[in-house]
C-alpha cells in the first residue's frame, strides 16, 4: 500500500470514528429530549390497551344497566336473574381493574341492589358523565329475558371481537368473560325450559 493511500484509510477510519462519537453523546440539555420510536410504540399500546378497557367496562356496564332495569320492572325475576346480575358487576370491575373504568362497582358485586337503593348509590357517587337515559324494558316477563339474552350476547359477542387486539393477560380475561356471557344466554333462554 503505497503512502497516500494508508493516510487516506486513516482520514477516512478517523472521520468514521468522529461521526460515531459525535452520534453518541448526549444533548446536553439543549431543549426536552425527544421519546424514541420504542417509547412512542410503548406509549400508543398503552393508549390502544385503555381504550379498549374503557370499551369492554362501557359494554358491561350497559348490560349491568338492562339487568337492573328487568329486575326493576319485572322483581318476581329477581331469584333467576340477582346470581346473574351479581356476575356481571364482578366483571365491570374485573374488566376495569388497572385501567379506567373500574371504580364504582363495588355495591352490586355482593348483593342486588333494590332498585331503589341503586339509584341512590349511584347518584351518591360523583359522576363525570350525564346519566344514562333509562332502559326500555318490555312489559311481558318472557320478551324481557330474550331481550336481556340478546343483550348478553351482543356482549359476549364484543368481548370476544376485543380479544384480537387485547394484550395477552386482558384477553385471557375477556375471553373468561365472554364465556361467562354465553353461559348467561343458556340460562335466560335453555336454562328456562329445564
């Protein structure tokens, strides 16, 4: 190798090794530090993974809500339809814990609530969000267990639909509870002729 051309490798090794240190040092605190593209994907799946909570609490709660409203309509249900009711609490707040949505279920989780006591612990609770409007429920005992069914379905239906895009721990969960809801639908349809 002649003589320029080793003091062109080294001009060239030494440029190379400046660029790499200059590439590695830090800012300095020139300005706030700018997330990587690994703290920006961490911090859209943590975004994607609260939405979906706040989905699955929304769809269990709205079933929560028809359940009370049968039982407010129709209380000579309340022996087969209290086991049920209690089931479906515990998932609000199964489905809300570690995410948003889980505070405030606690009081049906025990018991059923009369429906009066209900409305009273709802409203003692503060609220963000404007009550719900009332769910309609049909006059005749039958037709509000098949609607209620089809309401237990339509949820089990949505949790099953969510585990696709759930982290593997919340799948597992939904897919629990939409099992949960396909065994509800037996009993509010089957589990009646039995």
């Amino acid at each position: 190798m002649t003589t320029t051309g080793r003091r062109a490798l080294l001009a060239a090794g030494a440029a190379a090794g400046a660029t790499a240190l200059v590439g590695c040092t830090s800012s300095g605190g020139e300005g706030p530090r700018r997330p990587g593209a690994a703290e920006r994907e961490a911090e859209r799946v943590a975004r994607a993974e609260a939405a979906l909570r706040a989905r699955s609490v929304a769809v269990a709660r709205g079933l929560l809500e028809r359940y009370d409203a049968v039982l407010a309509a129709h209380p000579a249900l309340a022996p087969r339809l209290t086991p049920l009711r209690r089931s479906v609490a515990a998932h609000v707040g199964a489905l809300g814990e570690g995410g948003a949505g889980g505070e405030g279920v606690g009081e049906g989780v025990t018991g059923a609530l009369k429906p009066a006591a209900a409305s009273a612990s709802a409203s003692a609770r503060p609220t963000t969000a404007p009550s719900p409007a009332p769910v309609p429920v049909a006059a005749d005992p039958g037709t509000a267990l098949r609607e209620l069914a089809a309401a237990e379905r339509a949820a089990s239906d949505g949790h099953t639909d969510a585990l696709l895009a759930a982290p593997p721990e919340y799948a597992r969960l939904l897919a629990s509870v939409a099992a949960s809801g396909a065994v509800h639908v037996h009993l509010l349809t089957e589990g009646a002729r039995a």
